[in-house]
C-alpha cells in the first residue's frame, strides 16, 4: 500500500518532535498500519535555515516557503498544523479542509476563537480536525471524553491544564518564595515565556477549558463567558496559610453540571484539600478530575508541555487520521447551553487582609460579613504586638460569590484594611 | 439509518447496566452515530425468570436460552459478552467472530487464557474484539495504551489493577485491623467473593497484566509466565513499618523494560513511597502509572469494578463498534518477548521477622546476609524485654531476588527466627 502523505506547517519545538518520532517509531507504526507515514511537505517561514537536527529524520528537501504547496497538493492527505499563532493557522485550517484534506492541530487559541467556524467546515466536508495535543500535551483527555467516556453524561471537571502557573504555585508553595522569584524560576527553566501573561493570567487554561467543554456539554462556549482569574496576586503568605489550612492551591479549570442542567465554568486559583489526588499534582504537570455519572471519578495526569510528550500526542492523532476515526463526540452541530454566571456560585472562600490590631476589629469585619448573610467558619489572626499591623484570615461558609465579591469592595471603603483583601475560592 | 443490532450473552451486573446505560443515553448516542443502538437478543440461563430491573430499558421478549439465537442471528452485527467463565465465552467469541461479527467484552480471564486463538481467529476474519472493560473496568487504559501512547516505545507500568486487594490494603492501614478483618469487610462491602481467592492470590491482577503487556510489548505473554505473589500474608506489623519507613503497601502489577529490550513481568504486594502519586490510590481504586518514552510519565485512575463503571467502557466499546473503528494496536501477529526471569530482578527489600533477644543475634542475621552479597540499608528492632521474642525489620540495598529467596530460606534453617520471615519488595 502507497505510504500515506502528509503536510506539516512549522517546524519548532513540537514540529521537530514529530519528525523525529515519526523516524524513531517508523517500522512500529508501518508495521501497525499497514503503510508507511511520509512527512511530504513542511512549510515554514524561512526554508532556507539549516536544520541539522532533523535532517536525520527528513529530506531537506521537503522544506518550503510557501504553505500554498501544502495545502494545494492535492497527495497530501492530511495538514499537521504546529505553527501556533490565532488567524493564520485558521485560514491554512479551513482552506485544507475544503480541500479533502483531515487536519491534526496543537493549536488551542485558534480552536478557542474559531473552532466553530473550523469545525463546521469540517462537517461539511466530511472531514475531520484532530486535536488531542492542544489540551494537556500528552495527556489523552480528548480521547477520554471523546470516547471513554463517550457513555456518561459529564457532571464535573476539575483540571490543572497549565503547567506554567502549576510550577510557579510548587515553587512558592515548596521553596517558600514570592510569585516573582518562582516566575523568574519558571522562566530560567522554559516552563515560562519571557511575557508570561498568556499563561499566568488563567486565559490559556480558559482556552483549554472551551474546547474540553464543547465535547462534554456538546455545546459551542465562547472563551469569554469563562469566568477568568490569574495567580499573580497570590503571595508567600496564602500558601502558608493554606498549608496550615490543610489546602493547596492550584490554578484549576472547573466546570460543573448544576441540577437544573446548566454549566459553571470557571478557571481560577482555588483551595483544594491537600490530601485530594488532584492536589498531588505539583510541578509543571497537567492532570484533569472527570466525573461521569457511569465511570465515577477519573483522574488523568501526565506532562503538560514539552517537544515530545505535545509530538506524543501530535503522532497519535496522525495515527487516528491515517485509520480513518472519525470523532463523533463534540465534532456535532453544537446545541445551545445554559450557562450559571460566575455571581451565582455559592462557594466557601479564604479571604487574607492586614488590618490594624485595634480593640475590636475582629468583630467589626465578622459582623460586616454577617450582615451581608455571609457566616465566618473560622479566623485566624496570629499574635502580634499591640498597634502593629497584623495579618488575618477568613474562612467563610458558602456564600454566592458576588454578594462576597461585593462585601470585599464594601469592606475595603471601611477603612479598616491596611491591605486590599486576597479572595481565594475553595473547591471541596 | 437502520439500528445497529447487538445481541449479548449474560444479563447479570455488567450486563444490566449496559442496558440501563443504552437506555438513558439512546437520544445521545443516536446524535452522536446517526443511528440508533438496538439490542436485539439477549442470551441467558433461564430466560423465564423475570428481570424486572431491566424491563424499562429492553423488550423482555429479546430473552433467550439459547446463545445460538445470538452467535447465529446474522442480523447481528455485534457480540456483547457479559457473561464470565472462561471456557464457554472463548466458544462464543470464535463462532461470533467466524459468522462476521464484533466482539465486546469485559471478560479478562477468557483473553489471559484464550486471547491467542481468538484475536488470530479476528485477524482472519478482519473482525475485532473490544476489551476496555476486561482490564480496570471504567479506566480508559487499553484505549490510552493502543491509541494515545501508540506513538511511545512504553518502558515502564506500575498498576493497580485490583480494586478487591487495594479495599483489603486500605482497611489494614487505616484501620489498623488484620487482614482476615479487612478481607470480611471487603466481602460485606461487596467488593470481594465469597471464596477470594482468585483476587487475593494476585492471579486476577496478572491476567490483566498479561493482556495490558499484549499491547505494550507486542507479544503474546502467557499468564504463566507472570511471577505471581498474593497479599494473604501482608501483616498489621507490615502496616505499621511501612507508615514509619515512609512507605505504603499495594498489590502491583509491574512491567519493566530493560536496557537489553527485555521484559521484567510481575505481580505482587511492594512498598511504594508514600507520597508518590501511586500511593494515594486508596480503597477500592484502581490506577496504572505508565512512562511512554516520548509523552513521560503519566497517571490513570478511576473506579476498576462496580456495574456502571463497567458498562460505562463497555459501552464505549459499543460506540466503536458501531463507529468501525478497528483497534490496531495489540491486535497485529505477535512478536515473541524476552522476559527477564523474577530470579535476575534486582530490588531493595522490606524483611520482617522475630527473634529471640539474644546477644549477637542481630549481628549473625546481618552477616549472614552480609555473606550472602546483600547489604543491609537499615535496621529496625525496637526494644523488648531480655529475652522476650522481639520483631526485626531489615531494608536491604538492591540484590538479585534470587540470591534474596535462597538467603531468607537458609536463615529459616538456622535457626534463629522464631516466625518465618515476611519479605515485600519494594519498587522505587
């Protein structure tokens, strides 16, 4: 049988990953499939950069500049898109659908912001987008809820889907240093850009969450109706209260499926038991907590980002592509979901100010919260010298988040903070 | 599209929860396939006793006596295999496959003692059998090991793989009782037979590992070839020192690829640390752990019995089935396997006896071991009265199991213990 041939576009870190494991593993996968997988075409910005590393596993030959000889040779069966960026890759997606062409993509801000239009273009072709790498490098969770779990109605997703932010959290948490220095950390060994933003602001993680959540609500979720919240304005002091709290914090991805049948979706730091399963995630690994009313409670863990463990993947989907399945699990026209607003949530909270040691500060803040119908579950203020300044801590009981949201802003007016209040929600 | 018919043999556990499962989930899946899912005749022992559980989900008249109205329907497409045994599935499945249809089935025992003759019989007839469910029931591993990781040479797995075993280790640790208490509770729990032997002995651990090692060795491995050890003789004391060496005890299925290619294969109880992600499994949870040489390492855990979890991956199956996706990996001619023998492994290892306090004691046992090549990591003895029999726990440094076995049975000889020794491997 004639070698199946595909086009790739990139040629980076991960691009790179796939040549060389497509060599590495070339008479594994032959011998699985029956044929050959040929790497074509590989279109990249500038052809004419020496690429010794993997010149090994390729023709120099097949490098160009012009993806239009990717997308427009008609032998090429399947796009791999490795070149990252929003619109371009968009516009290299949809055209190579049109042409008969499958599409393997590790791209998730372009699903994120134009998965609807790429996957309708998709179905009407009769084609497939395969997408495994985009969430979770080398974990197979698409694949999970695609078809694993393909029996169960998803109730609940609780997931660690950035590794930046995951490490950052370790660092402070395990070396006892601030954001800044864990960062700087994170950044020294590559699990950062140089502008973290993308990452340490939650949005990445509400990327991932978008395209998971098309498959498990089978509904089409716009990233900006993600409730989003980053980790930069969590300090040295909220992981040692939460390690005396018995908690861990870690930037989660939640989605969780109301009794009325709508979707709280939501990514932000959040306080999690510390001997929960989920909180032994640490460093930059990824892992995801699925609920299914048939399977129960799954937890999938595995690296997040890298050249090979994202190629891992990448190759997988390759795999798929070259067997002919077609995902069916979120791949349909997307019905219309409910969403539950972010002000709706009734969560409990750690809440951390300073304030000054003066007689009866302690009960004018409870008495604030009470008011407001927020009851307190436990105070922490350590002993500090009178008319210092001295932290305190607030563990509240389950309250909707915006009248706690709006309490915070009301205290803050008071004048009683040294400090505006940290708000971190707690996941039991 | 008409229905896609599937006839199942066995209407216990599994069995009704499929159909409850198809039931409540029929408007997803036909969105989903395009297609309905019809379950057009259902093979049981006794036909006539009524099944009330399930009449809300399938017709009672689909209930017959006769497996034949199944195997030779030829409107069929489909064999779903609930039943259990092991000899008379193996009949069902090869006359199934020979009359063109696909096997589903959750039977583990059958694959470890028949899977040869009955995936050859599939190969010839270009059917396939589907087996999520036979191997840590509602956990997506044989999916993740034949597509997720079919790009990876795996080279390690460290599992949990019976969730019976794992209830029996948890209660022992927690609770502090022995285990003739743990093991009645598991069995009024439900999470053990009647007669537990099979879980317990290890053997149900090791079929599963036999057809996991189908997958990632590419070889067929005879179950008998699997060294083999039970839980039955873990101790209360072997809690205890294990929590104070920082240890946990679990019943692991290993596999190990040595730098030579070759296959280290085995089931029995080891120390894990106890922070490691592994040793969080508790109750009756199953996990594996797998280390793929491109993707690195990753976790899977969920529920490894129950109806519902069970038929949640039984289901899957069915949506493949139904979809045509054909499972490549572990199903192509095998290679032949180069096992590494349990004598040439090399581990450290947990040994706990007792002796009689007398002077030097401690001193022989140690060069007794000594001479024997095997160095002792560190010892535990805690204080007794003169001449009271006082337990001992030795670590050993890594040595060749062999050489340990012969050095723990010549010390019986000796003289010297007043109990036989408990030795638990420990795996790092």
């Amino acid at each position: 049988m004639a070698s199946f041939r595909l086009g790739m576009i990139g040629c980076g870190t991960v691009g790179s990953g796939v040549l060389e494991i497509l060599h590495r593993r070339r008479d594994a996968l032959k011998r699985l499939l029956g044929r050959g997988i040929e790497v074509a075409r590989i279109a990249v910005r500038d052809p004419d950069r020496p690429r010794h590393q993997v010149y090994g596993f390729v023709d120099p030959d097949v490098f160009t500049g012009n993806v239009a000889r990717v997308i427009e040779d008609d032998s090429i069966e399947l796009l791999v898109e490795v070149a990252g960026g929003v619109d371009a890759p968009r516009d290299w997606m949809v055209e190579a659908l049109r042409r008969g062409k499958d599409v393997v993509t590790a791209n998730k801000a372009t699903l994120a912001f134009h998965g609807e239009e790429i996957f309708q273009v998709a179905r009407e072709c009769g084609r497939s987008v395969y997408y495994e790498a985009s969430v979770a490098a080398a974990i197979p969770i698409i694949e999970m809820l695609q078809n694993g779990l393909v029996a169960n109605q998803v109730t609940r997703v609780l997931a660690i889907l950035n590794g930046t932010c995951n490490y950052i959290l370790t660092r402070m948490e395990l070396d006892g240093v601030d954001y800044g220095v864990a960062l700087r950390q994170a950044q020294e060994k590559g699990f950062a850009e140089a502008d973290p933003t993308l990452d340490v602001s939650g949005e990445d993680a509400a990327h991932k969450l978008a395209l998971l959540a098309r498959i498990f609500t089978h509904s089409y979720v716009p990233v900006d109706r993600i409730f989003t919240e980053g980790i930069q304005r969590i300090s040295r002091e909220d992981m040692a209260f939460a390690e005396d709290l018995r908690y861990r914090i870690k930037l989660l991805a939640i989605a969780k499926l109301s009794e009325e049948g709508a979707w709280d979706l939501r990514v932000h730091p959040a306080m999690i038991a510390r001997d929960s399963i989920l909180a032994q995630v640490q460093e930059e690994y990824n892992a995801a907590y699925v609920k299914g009313d048939a399977a129960g409670p799954m937890l999938i863990y595995g690296n997040g980002a890298g050249s090979f463990p994202t190629a891992s993947s990448v190759v997988a989907d390759i795999v798929r592509a070259v067997k002919g399945d077609r995902p069916v699990n979120g791949e349909e026209p997307q019905e219309s979901v409910q969403l539950v607003p972010i002000e709706n949530v009734s969560l409990r909270n750690y809440i951390r100010t300073i304030v000054l040691d003066v007689p009866g500060v302690l009960g004018r803040i409870t008495s604030h919260f009470g008011m407001r119908g927020i009851s307190i579950a436990s105070i922490r203020q350590p002993e500090a010298k009178v008319g210092q300044p001295v932290p305190v801590v607030l563990v509240t009981h389950k309250a909707p988040d915006k009248v706690v949201t709006d309490s915070l802003c009301e205290l803050e007016r008071v004048g009683l903070l040294l400090e505006p209040p940290t708000r971190i929600r707690i996941e039991e």
